[in-house]
C-alpha cells in the first residue's frame, strides 16, 4: 500500500487512516460531520497527493489529447477542460482534468485508481502522434484548498497572487501550478508542485488555522454538489450519457476514442441517474436496489448519505421509464423497503467564482 507525501503529517494531527486507491489516505480528523460544515461554512484543505498528473508536450500535443479524450480542448491558454478516457464502446476509463498551457504542453490530472493505466493508454494511443508523455507521479503531490473562505488563505499559502484567477482557469509559476475549480460545489483551489513544496504548502495551512478535511467529508461535499466519483456515478459499465454528464464530451468533435459508442448511447438511452429522496428515517448506501411500487427492481443507488441537516438522499441509475421527477420509488434496505421519491440531482447552489 502507498502512502503520500503527507503521511506523516496526517499521522501528527491524529487523522483515521483507511486504504483507498492503493493508498492509504485520511478519511477523518475529527468528525465527517463537522469537515463537511468547515468546507460549507469556511475552508479546508485536502491532500490530492494520490492523483496522478500526466505531463504531454510535443508538436502534435493539442491534436492528440483531441483524438484520445471525449470533450473538445480548445486552443485557451490556462483553460482547464472536464474529459473522459473512454474504451472503444464508449465506457470511461476516466475522468480527467486537462489543464492547456499551449499547443506543445498541456497537463492532464488522473483519477488515484486509474492513473497507471491512463498513462498506459495514453501511452499506446500516441503511435502516430510526435507527442512525449511523462508520468509526475513520484515527483509531484497536490492539495485542494476548498470552501467559501478558500480564497483568502491560498495567497499566504503559496505566496502567489490569483486574484485574477476566474473558475475553470489555472496559472503556472515555475514547478508551480494553481487551478481554480473545486470538488466540494464551493470555490476553491488546486495545487500541484514538487513533493517538498506541497509539504510546506500543508504546513503553512495548518498553522494559517485551516482544519485538514479526509475523505468521509470529501465524498459528502462532492455528492451534495452533484458532482461525480469515478465507481460510482461513471464506471466501465456506467457511461457518460447515462450519467447525465453532457459537459464532459463533444460528440460534434470530428473523432475521438469511444465516439462511436457514446453516439449509440445517446441514441438508446435505458438508464439514467437521478436523484432521489428517502421519506423515511434511513440511509440508502451505495449498491442499494431501487424498485417502483410492484416491487419490479429498476436500479441501484450510487451513492446515499444523510447529509448534515438534510433528509437522507442519493444518486440512484435507473430504469429511463422511471426518470421522471415525483416518480414514487422504493429503496431496499436490509431486507426492508423504504419509500422514496425520484427528485433533481441539485442537492446545493453551487458557489463557484466564474
């Protein structure tokens, strides 16, 4: 099992370690509950050391990404890009972030348990393209910085100026990179940078008085925003259009791996992910079956939570017939059936600074 850059760090402020994505990463410091509302109410940071960031440069750079990934990158300097890594038929293998510098470098952040691989397909897809790709992986770590009070920290963090950094953008400094968008639904920041400087970046935020957030709080935050997880709302069997998640793909892109298949998708949608609301006092975890009032089952739940001073709600992907919002449902829950009602997925406003 790995362990980042800040293992040790987290271990002095006393976090819950559990494994995830081969790592073995913090999933609380002090209450999840209690995370969430420092993120909703103030800031937190969290390691992303785990990523993976993928460096391309190369005189084909901005025509590969085009022809490997699903959304269209457009030729903007410092415009950062939602996008998938599809198979064939469609499916993710990913979601990435692709950051454009120019059309010879563009970086490109990978999910923890996808990032050998991404490299690897990326890797076998270049044949044809006068393009380098090198994995940072060893090199780099990463923090998020996220909540409505982010933005007043992240300058005596880094020691950089971003006022005039606007959502979906980033800036370059040296080994230094800073975005602007954010997984939580809040404003917020992400950092990438040489393992020593991430350190003193998480150092410095500490002692700034701005609590560490785990992966527990992460979850909720991004699940309450609607935004998905890689397993979860998007797998190699869950797709892009069943996700509901139109702005990471351009099917008016002349080619790109996977197009094929998405169009047929989006020509025969079966399923979709919606929201649903419980009725009753439970909580619908992830895997749950979903069924309509004759006990037909129709979905699963892809996440659930109780969310703090909320009713319990999920994402469920379910039968297209069933998408309808008021539609009554019913959630399984050891052995015993809980009525529910299909709802928006806008759990939260967003609060991004665009």
């Amino acid at each position: 099992m790995e362990k980042t850059i800040l293992y040790n760090n987290h271990i002095s402020l006393n976090a819950q370690m559990i494994e995830f994505a081969g790592f073995i990463m913090p999933v609380k410091y002090t209450s999840i509950e209690e995370e969430h509302n420092n993120v909703r109410f103030n800031a937190g940071i969290f390691d992303i050391s785990h990523m993976g960031l993928l460096k391309i440069e190369g005189r084909d750079s901005i025509r590969f990404v085009n022809h490997a990934l699903s959304n269209l990158i457009h030729k903007i300097s410092y415009k950062m890009t939602y996008a998938f890594l599809l198979n064939e038929n469609g499916y993710p293998l990913d979601d990435l972030m692709v950051y454009y510098v120019s059309e010879e470098l563009i970086y490109i952040v990978c999910n923890a348990s996808n990032k050998r691989r991404d490299f690897a397909t990326l890797l076998e897809l270049k044949k044809g393209f006068d393009v380098d790709i090198s994995n940072l992986f060893d090199d780099y770590g990463g923090l998020a910085i996220q909540g409505k009070n982010a933005c007043n920290y992240i300058k005596d963090i880094v020691n950089v100026d971003i006022s005039a950094l606007k959502f979906m953008n980033f800036m370059v400094v040296e080994d230094l990179i800073i975005s602007r968008s954010g997984y939580t639904g809040e404003d917020g920041f992400e950092i990438y940078d040489l393992n020593e400087n991430i350190i003193n970046y998480f150092v410095k935020a500490i002692k700034l008085g701005i609590p560490p957030i785990g992966l527990g709080a992460r979850d909720t935050l991004r699940f309450e925003a609607n935004l998905p997880l890689y397993g979860h709302e998007i797998s190699e069997e869950i797709s892009p259009v069943e996700a509901g998640l139109t702005y990471g793909y351009n099917l008016e892109k002349f080619e790109f791996i996977g197009k094929h298949g998405l169009y047929q998708k989006s020509l025969h949608k079966t399923r979709h992910i919606v929201g649903i609301e419980l009725l009753e006092k439970a909580v619908p975890r992830a895997q749950y079956k979903v069924f309509d009032l004759d006990d037909k089952e129709i979905g699963f739940v892809t996440t659930g939570y109780l969310l703090p001073g909320r009713k319990p709600l999920a994402l469920a992907l379910v039968d297209i017939n069933y998408r309808k919002i008021g539609t009554p449902v019913k959630v399984l829950i050891r052995d015993k059936y809980y009525n529910a009602v299909v709802r928006d997925k806008k759990f939260m406003t967003k609060e991004y600074v665009k």
